[in-house]
C-alpha cells in the first residue's frame, strides 16, 4: 500500500529499556529529579518565609507604620502555605489510566508493564471496580478497601476486585493495591497506574472522569484488535478531552497474536485499525499530527505475550523459537514502554510541577515585593527625619545665634544702664554733699 502509514519495526527498544533501568537513565527519572528539585527548592523558601516572618516581627515592634497588619498576617500565613505545598509534592505521582471494554485486556497490559501477575485476569468481565497499584516501602504487599482502615492481605484481592466474586466492591469505588517498589521499577519511580472496569458496563462515564481520571497524566484505551474502536470508548475520551486539557492519549491494540491465524491478512487488518485509530485521534480529537499518532500513539501488541515473555526469563534478552511475528509484537510492546514512560514524565512534570513552581514564584515575588516596600518606606522615613533633624539643627543654631545677639544686646543695655545708674547717684549724692 503506497499510502500505508505501517512503520518500519525497530529491533533494539527492548535492549535499550533494559539498559537505561540499569544504568539508571530511564525518563522517569525526569519526574523523579525535577521532584528532587523542587521539594529542595520549596525547603529554601520555608527558610526564607521563615527568615521573613522573623524580620517583620523586629519591624512591627519597632514602627507599626512600616507594614500593615493585613500584609504582616499575609507573610504570616506563608509559613502554612508552602508546608503545605510541600506535603502535596510529597505525594506527587505519575498517573495513568487505563480503560476500555470489557475484557479488552487492561489488566493483563498493566501485569505486563509491571511483569508480575498482579491484578486478577480472566475470561469475560474480571475488574469490577477502580483498582490502583501504587509503591510502597513496605516489604509485603498489601490492598487497601474504601471504608475499612485495616490493610488486607493482596491475596484477597482476587475477590475484592472481581466481578465473578460475591464480595466484590461497588464499580465506583477505588481499591488501593500497595506493591513493594523494590519489586518493581516503574512503581519506584512513583508511577501509579489504574485500572477501571470495562467502559461498556455502566452509564456513570462522566462520574468516574470526574472522580478519577482529572488528576492523570496519561490515558491508555486498550482494544481488542479482534474488534475495533467502539462509540463506548469514544464517547469516554471525548468526554475526557472536554475536561482535560490536551490529553495524552496511546492507543493498544491488545491481542495481535490472533493475527497469526490469519498471515495473508495482517497488513490490510492492521492499516485498517490503525487508519481508524489515526481518524479519532487526529481528525475527531485533533491531538495529534497523523505521523506522530502513527509512530508514537498506537501500537500492535500481545499483552499475553509480554506478560508470559517476561514471566519466563527477565534477564534474557532473546527466547529461541518465537516467530518475526511473535518478536515483532513483542517489540512493540517495548517501543510502547519507552515512548510512553518519556511521555508520562514529561507530561507529569508540567502537570504536577509548573503549578507548584509558579506558586513559588508568587511566594517568593510577595515576601520581595513586601520587604522591598517595607525598606524603602523605612527609607523614605529615614530620608524625611534626616531632613527635618537638618531644619531643627539650622534652626537651633539660628536661634543660639539670636540669643547670643539678644544676650549681647542685653548685656550692653544693661552696661549702659548701670553706667548711667551709676553717674546719676553719684551727681546726686555729690550735690547732696554740697548742699
């Protein structure tokens, strides 16, 4: 097909992930490092805030014209601000969201990604609720259920979250499942990932975008290639785009092994899915240019496979016997990890960041901002009591001088009058002797 937008099959992602984990240079570790970043940046300015609080205290006590009380209380509250800033940036995650219908395959995708069977999977519809994987720094792994305090055992989780199960929780609800980080990468570097019952088995679409999915930084549509996109999952990420701004968006078009059933097929069923998958993206949600959600956006994969792959030998890089076919979904798979872990890191990193750091900035500008205003008013004041201590300094000097010409004057008055005192009693007592 001349126009057919099937990419060339790279053959090294998988080598290349695996080496960037061990060598520690895996674009997570952006979302990790700008973390690293920024709590040391918001530690400084509590320092400053701090530092500020102490200032404007000696200044209030001094001269309460210097600051108002509103601004002195606004500093104040800084203090509480960035505290809790901090504590938000603490529990900063990479989120993504998988969804589709049901027993498209989300739960297997998600086992694969973290190559280890951890949520439940099976024939028909197996997740009934929200379930969330996130880190902990626990050794043994645990399950956290809405309304009870007490950490299950993961074992229960089979029933917890399975829809086949009679103690299973309500579809809106979120189960969370704390898997010990040093059994996982991606869960070390603080990826969360959700899994959500098929999107075909309840009408509450806007409720759970609302209650889950505002918050994520990428959302996965997992279909099944033996299908192909429905109105369901359209309708989903419509509604998604209509609430979140520029979504980012990857496409997995889940059991592409079934293709080998079918060898003289593949290349017409795959540019068929790919061509309706380029339409929604591109055409109807206008995310993406069409050569970017061809190379980067959607992806032909088995999760079965990966799963089972990874399951069997994590140090091997090659498995003898497995067809082009089978490596080159396996490939895919790995191409998908690597374009979607620099995706979610440098998606989260303006997501959860940008906000934290422009709030730093208004911190930092109102604390320079009010101790600018504050030293300039103090120097405003200095300025004029300079200018009025110069006055009363001309004008006392003027004065000394007055009264040193009044106290001249006065004293030759007072020369004068004694003279003239003394002349008039002696001509009086010299005519009185004569007489």
């Amino acid at each position: 097909m001349s126009d057919s937008l099937i990419r060339e099959k790279p053959i090294s992602y998988g080598s290349i992930r695996q080496n960037n984990i061990i060598n520690g240079n895996s674009p997570l570790k952006l979302f990790t490092h700008a973390k690293t970043i920024i709590t040391d940046i918001f530690k400084n300015i509590t320092s400053y805030v701090n530092d500020s609080n102490i200032y404007l205290s000696d200044v209030i006590k001094s001269d309460r014209n210097l600051i108002s009380n509103e601004k002195y209380k606004e500093i104040q509250h800084l203090k509480e601000k960035v505290s809790r800033i901090l504590s938000i940036i603490s529990r900063d995650h990479m989120k993504v969201v998988f969804f589709g219908r049901t027993s498209n395959g989300k739960s297997t995708v998600m086992n694969a990604m973290l190559r280890e069977r951890i949520l439940p999977v099976g024939m028909g519809h197996t997740t009934n609720c929200f379930l969330q994987i996130e880190g902990t720094d626990k050794i043994e792994a645990s399950v956290l259920i809405p309304g009870c305090d007490e950490p299950k055992n993961v074992n229960n989780l089979s029933t917890i979250g399975n829809a086949l199960s009679r103690e299973k929780v309500d579809s809106d609800s979120l189960v969370k499942i704390l898997w010990p980080k040093e059994k996982c990468c991606l869960l070390r570097d603080d990826v969360v990932l959700v899994d959500s019952p098929g999107i075909d088995v309840s009408a509450n679409l806007d409720q759970w975008i609302e209650k889950y999915c505002l918050d994520a930084d990428v959302f996965i549509l997992v279909v099944s290639a033996e299908a192909t996109i429905t109105i369901a999952e359209k309708t989903f990420l419509h509604n998604v785009a209509a609430r979140v701004s520029n979504p980012n968006i990857f496409i997995l078009m889940n059991r592409w092994d079934a293709t080998d059933d079918e060898p003289e097929m593949v290349d017409l069923v795959k540019q068929q899915h790919l061509d309706r998958g380029l339409e929604f993206l591109c055409d109807e949600l206008n995310l993406y240019q069409r050569k970017e959600a061809a190379e980067h956006r959607m992806f032909f994969i088995s999760a079965r496979e990966a799963l089972s792959d990874r399951n069997i030998d994590l140090s091997s890089s090659s498995k003898s016997g497995f067809t082009k076919a089978h490596k080159e979904r396996l490939t895919d798979f790995n191409k998908f990890e690597h374009e979607f872990e620099k995706c979610i890191s440098k998606t989260a990193v303006q997501t959860k960041f940008e906000q934290h750091a422009n709030r730093g900035k208004e911190i930092l500008s109102l604390i320079s901002e009010t101790i600018t205003n504050t030293i300039n008013k103090s120097q405003t004041i200095k300025e004029e009591n300079s200018e009025k201590l110069i006055e009363m300094e001309e004008r006392n000097t003027f004065i000394e001088n007055e009264l040193i010409s009044i106290t001249d004057v006065a004293k030759e008055k007072i020369r004068y009058v004694a003279e003239d005192v003394y002349q008039r009693v002696s001509q009086t007592l010299n005519d009185e002797i004569k007489r």
